[in-house]
C-alpha cells in the first residue's frame, strides 16, 4: 500500500476529463492501472474520502476527488461524509 | 533600472468569486471595495509590472513533479476555474524579466523551477485580474508559485529568501519598471478536512499584525505543526505573504480589511506593504 499511488489516482480523477468518465464507466477497470491495493480500490469505489486522508492523502486531492466525481458533487456531502468516518471512527 | 515599489498581500478564496454580483452580502461589498482600494493604490504607485505570488492546490502540479517555488517565464493564462465576470484568457507576461529573475536566482543560490507556458489558478489569476490587470500603467504579470499547499513544503525562511531573491533581481535589471508584488493566500481555513468553514480570527488579526508591523521574522518563526493545529491548512498560504515581504524588505505597512464570515470558509486578509 503506497499514498504514492493513491494521490496519483486522485489527481487525475481531479484533473482529468477523461479520467473522470473512464471511472464513472467501469472503476475496476480504471484502478487497475495503479498500484492500488484492493482495499485502496474499495476507498475509490465507496468515496471513502476519510480513510484515503488517514492512509496520507491530501485533503486537497480528496476534496477535489469528491467535487468532480462523487454523484452530489457538493462540500456539505464531502463533510459529512467525512465526519461520520471521524464520528464512527472514535467508537 | 527596476525597483520594487510596493506590495500587498491579499485573498484568493474561491467562494469570494463565484458570487454573481446581485448576490452579494454588505460583508462581500466590503471585500470587494478592498481589492477596489489594492487596484487604486497600485494605480497611484504607477506600477507597470505585477509579481503575483501563489499556492498550487494540487492541481496544477501533481505528483509527478511539485516544485518548490516556480516561476512563469513564457505564456501566461488563466485562471482556469470559472468564475462570473472574470475573464479566463491570455495574461500579458514579461517573458524578458521573468527569465532575468530565473536566471539571476540561479546564479545566486536560487534554483528556480520555471514553466513556459502556464494557466494559472484561482490564486494568481484572480488577484492578477481584479488589481493588476486594470491599472492604466500595468504591462504584464509575473507568477510566482509557492509549495505552500502541497507538501513537501517550502520553508517559511526559504519563502522570505525567495522574495529577497525576486527583490535583488528586479534591482539589477536594466529597464525601467515598477514593480508591485501581490502575495496571495487565505489566512485561517481548513482545506478538504473535517473543519472546513472554520476560521480563527484570532490568528489571523496576528499574522495581519506582523505585515502591518513588517514582522516577517514573527511569521517565519511559527511552527507548522501549530499553524496546522490553530488555523488549518491552508494559513501555511502564509508563505506568500512571507515571500512579498521579503520582495518588499517592507519596513511595515497598513491594514485595509479583514473579514471572515459564513459566506467564505477562510479569513480574509488585506493589507499593504510600503518598499522599503
């Protein structure tokens, strides 16, 4: 497991038009070209933006990820997401 | 011969831009009317070049390759992300100056990551549009991107060398320019982490207080981890205030606003600094 491969997934999914569509059309296929776990594959499938900023990724990547490519693309469901990883992750 | 006649630090928070302007809250009229007052002072001090300083936001750069303090020499565009009323096209740059200040920092110890073409971001094209831009004088601008928001990054002192660096080069060029440099940076806001929308005005009225004061030693003396724990993020923005005065070597300088509010999810800071 490296953060190397997740920010590099990240910043294309954030900056790149077809990365993005590649993603939405079939994710397998998409993260099978980095070197991503089958966990850190979960993470892009599920938006798991808080597990990705524990494993090291930046907000900034998350955030960007989450805007472009998550269905509601909206900062109150990116936060909220991301706080009820925090609150769950304190149980 | 060019000299540096002046500075100002200011705000790039997206959320300032989007507006449409029948939207806008007294609070926004009032940080509007301050890049307003930026504008009109670098008008009176009839500068002709800008040096905007800026963070990448991991998008410009990415993981393949980050620099630690890049600067535009060629094409300039931008900014990339579209906002009401701003134009997003061709940017007048200096390739001339630009190379000068590369080249004169690598043959001092500054070794200078340059782009000959850039689009630039929120962060540079923002500021560079609504104060430089429209300024009778105004030639061209400069970018200047920090490592301010990705890490590695660059280290408050080497921020401060930075602008020292801009300062002696701008001096040893042969022309006649007048030279504004406009460092750009939210203050207090936590970018992409569970806090975001929180400000700490408290840090922020502090930081405000070093520029005014020409405290740059104060700033550069902060440590990161307490920046990161007070005031989030993205205040290590501070690197490009850091830097704009050490361009300015500002003996000190004046506050013109500060806002932070429900509309923005940083504080907002703008203040002069006088050349020294």
């Amino acid at each position: 497991m490296t953060v190397f491969a997740i920010e590099a997934a990240l910043h294309d999914l954030g900056v790149k038009r077809q990365a993005r569509t590649a993603f939405a059309e079939d994710a397998d296929k998409f993260l099978a070209a980095y070197r991503l776990s089958s966990e850190e594959r979960r993470m892009f499938k599920e938006f798991d933006v808080a597990a990705m900023q524990r494993a090291g990724a930046s907000p900034l990547l998350t955030i960007g990820f989450w805007l472009m490519n998550e269905p509601s693309r909206a900062r109150a469901t990116y936060l909220a997401r991301l706080n009820q990883h925090a609150t769950s992750g304190e149980q | 011969m060019a000299s540096i006649v002046g500075g100002f630090v200011m705000p790039h928070e997206p959320g300032i831009f989007f507006k449409p302007k029948e939207t806008w809250s007294e609070a926004q009229l009032r940080v509007m009317a301050a890049f307003d007052a930026i504008r009109a002072r670098i008008e009176e001090l009839e500068a002709t070049v800008a040096v905007v300083v800026g963070a990448d936001h991991y998008v410009l750069f990415g993981p393949s390759c980050l620099p630690s303090y890049l600067i535009g020499i060629g094409d300039v565009s931008g900014p990339y992300e579209r906002f009401p009323g701003i134009e997003r096209d061709d940017i007048p740059s200096h390739p001339a100056l630009a190379s000068h200040i590369a080249q004169h920092g690598r043959e001092h110890g500054f070794d200078w990551a340059v782009a000959k073409n850039l689009q630039v971001d929120h962060s540079i094209g923002v500021p560079a549009r609504l104060c430089a831009m429209p300024t009778s004088q105004m030639k061209a601008v400069v970018p200047v991107y920090l490592a301010s928001g990705v890490e590695p990054l660059i280290p408050k002192r080497r921020a401060f060398e930075v602008g020292q660096a801009i300062r002696a080069a701008v001096q040893a060029w042969p022309e006649d320019e007048r030279v504004v440099v406009l460092g750009s940076g939210g203050i207090s806001h936590w970018v992409g982490l569970p806090e975001m929308g929180k400000v700490n005005s408290d840090f922020d009225r502090q930081v405000l207080d070093c520029v005014v004061r020409g405290d740059a030693a104060s700033l550069i003396g902060m440590d990161d981890e307490e920046i990161l724990r007070t005031a989030g993020n993205g205040a290590l923005e501070i690197r490009s205030f850091i830097c704009a005065m050490g361009a300015t070597q500002s003996p000190g300088g004046r506050l013109i606003a500060y806002e932070a509010g429900p509309d923005w999810v940083s504080g907002l800071g703008f203040a002069e600094l006088h050349a020294g």
